[in-house]
C-alpha cells in the first residue's frame, strides 16, 4: 500500500522502491499495490535490502520520488514517529508490471471500512480495544491513519484491518448487512 500522494510517481515509473520501518521478509515476485482503497497497480518485487537510516542516500530519494535524502527522512519521520538514524529500514524494489485501477472494496464486500467502523460502533458490543480501534477508523477515516495513530507505525495497519474484518463479519452474523456479504467474508 502506497499513500495516494505517490501515485502519480509509481505510476509514471519515477518510484522505484519503498522503505518500511524494521527488517521485513518479502519474496519476490508479483505483487497488488494498494492505493485510496483501490488496487492501483500490478507489480514485481525485484530486491529487498536493508539499511539503517542514517546509511540512506540521495539515490534512496530519487528512487522513492523525493528530491533530496533531507525531504526522504523528512518523510520518513512524518510516518514513523520516532524513527532513529541508528534503526534498520527494509527497501523493497519493484518494477510496475501494469496499472490497474480496480474498487478493493472486495476486502470488506464492498462496503467501506469506514462505514464497517461507524456500524459496529453503533450495532455491537465490542471490547475495549476494538472499540478503541474502529473509533480512531471512523474517526479519521482511514485504517492507514488510525494504525498510524495507534501504533505510531502505518505497517501495523494490518492489525486494525483485522478487527475491521472482525466486526463486519460479526455485523453479518448479527443481521446488520445482509447475508449475502457472508459468502466472502468467511
């Protein structure tokens, strides 16, 4: 997943990587790049390598669509708050296969996160931290922003994805969204 700022850039092929925070494994290959609740591109992962952040270059930034490493760390840092020179980052390479535009509303059978967040809230009885979770979500309106929030880290994301799945499945089983939305969902 890519913040929406960046598409024109991946798009026209000036982003060439992405930095996250950490060690992360990924393999190569094929991979669906995520934008604005949209898959907005097709693409092949061709390098993973790991760096500490003090070690990145002007290069890094021109490759990731930054004009300078100053405006990369700036960026970086607007991200990951906190993030030190001495911490190690993960830069992944791809090359874009094929641009796509296609609803990822299939993720949430077409209904908007947001919407999931704001109907659980209302129809459900939920524990404290997914309340505390689908508040930020519909709050601020994005899963990015309010993992961003939370966790003080956007790949971390995937744990309010999780309690966002959750509780539509539960607003399924509780006859909120019609059963239809189930066959999916499982």
């Amino acid at each position: 997943m890519i913040s929406g700022k960046y598409l024109d850039c991946l798009l026209s092929g000036r982003k060439r990587v992405t930095i996250r925070r950490g060690l992360h494994r990924r393999p190569l290959g094929t991979v669906y790049i995520h934008a604005g609740g949209r898959i907005v591109a097709r693409a092949r992962v061709v390098g993973v390598e790991y760096r500490r952040v003090r070690d990145l270059t002007d290069e890094d930034a021109a490759n990731d669509c930054m004009d300078s490493r100053d405006d990369l760390l700036r960026e970086l840092r607007s991200i990951y708050r906190g993030l030190r020179d001495d911490e190690w980052v993960t830069l992944v390479w791809f090359e874009v296969e094929e641009p796509m535009d296609v609803p990822d509303g299939h993720v949430y059978m077409g209904v908007d996160p947001v919407r999931v967040a704001r109907l659980a809230l209302a129809h459900l009885r939920l524990d404290a931290r997914e309340r505390a979770v689908l508040e930020r979500v519909a709050e601020l309106g994005s899963i990015r922003r309010a993992a961003r929030e939370i966790y003080g880290d956007v790949d971390r994301r995937g744990h309010v994805r999780r309690i966002v799945r959750r509780a539509l499945r539960r607003l399924v089983d509780a006859g909120v969204l019609p059963v239809g939305y189930s066959e999916a969902v499982g």
